[in-house]
C-alpha cells in the first residue's frame, strides 16, 4: 500500500456546554447540595427518589413533598473503572456505584474511591465526600468513600464546574461535555479527502445503478455493491432544499440570517450540506443554480472547508422535477 493510499486519520474534540434550567424540583436539589444537604421528593406510592423527578413515575403527577436523605447509604451495584477518563469524578482509578442513600428508596448514580477493585462490595456502607467549594451542581458531592476510611483521606479536588455568584439561588446549570476519539476515513472518503487538497471533487459510482455519490461511499445503499468507479464532479450544483438560519449559538462564525443548503453537484445522486452565501438570504430558492468559492489555495488541506461556501451562477433556475427525487 502506498502513502496515497494509506487511509486518512485524525483527533477529533466535539464539545460543548450542556445549558440547562433547574426549574422547582431540580433547582431544590441542587441549592441543597450547595448547602451539603441531600433531598428527594416522596411518589405517590410512598418512595422517596433520589435525585428527584418532577412527576411521580407512577401517576405523572407533579410532585411537591421534598425529604431530606442522609449522606451515608449502600452500595447496591457497581463497576470498575480502571481508565479514568477526562472529566471524571476522579483522575485515579475508582468505582461506579448505585447507592441507595439512608431514607431514599431509589438509587443515586455516583463515583467511589475505593482504591481497588477488591475494596468495593454490593452492601457496603459509604458516606459522602463533600467538594471543598459547593456551587450548586451534583459536583458537589466530590464522591463517596467507605465508611471507614471516610474520615482519614483527604479531600481531592473535584473537577472545575460553572462558578455562580456567592448567596444567589441555583437556576441554571451548565455541564461541559466533550468526547475525544481518532476518526479513521475509509479509502473512499481517503482518496475524497486527498482531491479536496487538489482543489477536485470525486465521487464514486454504483456500477448497478450507476449512481454517483458524493462523499463517496464504499457501498451502494440501494443495492449492496462495492462503488468501484471513480467519478470527478465539477464545482457547480443546484439547491435542493434549504434552511435560513436565524437564531445565534454560542461559536457561530457568521452573522444570521444565513442559508444553510443541500448542493446536489452536477452529476452527482446525493445532496450534500453547505452555506450558500452572496446573496441576501430571503433570494435563496430551492433549484437555484450554485457554483463553489474556494478558499484561497494556501489554504487548501483535506477538507470540504476548501469551499469556503456555495453562491449563485446567475443561470436560471433548475426546473423542480430535475431535483424532486433528490429530496
């Protein structure tokens, strides 16, 4: 195998910050814990729940009667995690535990730091380990411990949450949430991918049905079969359908309103999504006729970032039954 055709890998981050309301049940909780109390809420059927949800499991009903649970309880399952991972509750190796609290009939998802695997057991009493700053936020609790080495290890610092302004109530909570991974490309998206870096667009074709999908794939979807022939695509499309993006988000690069588009290219079976830029968004319409705009080539690397986005030729619309059936 030579180096171009060596598949393509690379690191990829995806993250963000999950933005969440508390509301009265949640937002109860929470204040609690930032005040080093547990509470959950009692059902209808008698079961006090822990952490505690807004309807009664059994009637839907809302549930209003909050109950204060200790901070010591048992381990009713757990599992080990011999790699912790960023994030974690703990950054050495530690439990996962369900630990139904003293006075709570439902069990709380939670970290323990229980040194090895030997050290845990269904059954086993734990107790709380407080974070050393409590803001409001499950994090508070830092983790549990046994019970007979609760008051001999120090506290570890938790990992850093949302600071929140000192006395005011809890009424969002924000969770940073990120997965890293290695993507590994196919040797059809590889070869894809190498031609973007030479400013080309391929495609490969279904040698059954004979259509041409861009990204390429390494197998019809329709019937089954290894997509053998290559196909070069030019930089020209039409607009299927469309949306004009209106509300801003945290990391938008451009200005709304914007049109976000599927660009069916020109002998290509498969839309795929991009901006379409250059004109004043409400003049976007589904059969216009598109052309790429490259980057400058500099920049060009092994990417659909390439086109910095799709606008309009000028050329009059592609009539809707030429398109209707790559909807």
């Amino acid at each position: 195998m030579t180096v171009s055709d060596t598949p393509l890998s690379a690191p990829l981050d995806v993250g963000f910050d999950y933005t969440r309301s508390t509301g009265p049940v949640l937002g109860r909780f929470v204040n609690a814990l930032r005040e080093r109390r547990i509470e959950g809420v009692r059902g209808s059927d008698g079961r006090v729940h822990v952490p505690p949800p807004e309807y009664d499991p059994v009637t839907a009903a809302p549930l209003t009667e909050f109950v204060e649970v200790g901070t010591e309880g048992t381990v009713v399952s757990w599992s080990w995690c011999a790699k912790p991972l960023e994030g974690q509750p703990l950054a050495r190796p530690f439990a996962w535990i369900l630990v139904k609290l003293d006075g709570a009939d439902t069990a709380l998802l939670h970290a323990l730091d229980a040194g090895e695997p030997a050290n845990v057991h269904t059954g086993q009493r734990v107790r709380v380990r407080w974070a050393e700053e409590t803001v409001g936020h499950i994090r508070d609790i830092a983790y549990f411990l046994p019970i007979e080495a609760a008051d001999t290890t120090p506290t570890e610092p938790p990992p850093p949450v949302a600071k929140r302004e000192d006395g005011a109530p809890v009424e969002v909570i924000i969770t940073p949430v990120h997965l890293h991974y290695r993507h590994s490309a196919s040797p059809e998206e590889s070869r894809y991918l190498r031609a973007l870096a030479e400013g080309r667009l391929i495609g490969q074709r279904c040698p059954a049905c004979e259509k041409v999908y861009i990204p390429p794939r390494g197998a019809c979807p329709t019937d089954g079969v290894p997509t053998t022939d290559e196909v070069e695509l030019p930089d020209t499309g039409i607009v299927t359908t469309f949306c004009i993006v209106n509300v801003p988000f945290l990391g938008q690069r451009i200005k709304p309103p914007y049109v976000a588009a599927y660009v069916l290219l020109d002998g290509a079976d498969i839309a795929f999504l991009h901006l379409v830029l250059g004109c004043a968004a409400e003049d976007v319409r589904m059969g216009m006729r598109v052309r790429a705009a490259w980057r400058p080539r500099e920049d060009w690397w092994t990417s659909l970032e390439n086109i910095s986005h799709f606008e309009p030729t000028g050329e009059p619309d592609a009539p809707y039954e030429s398109f209707a059936h790559h909807l």
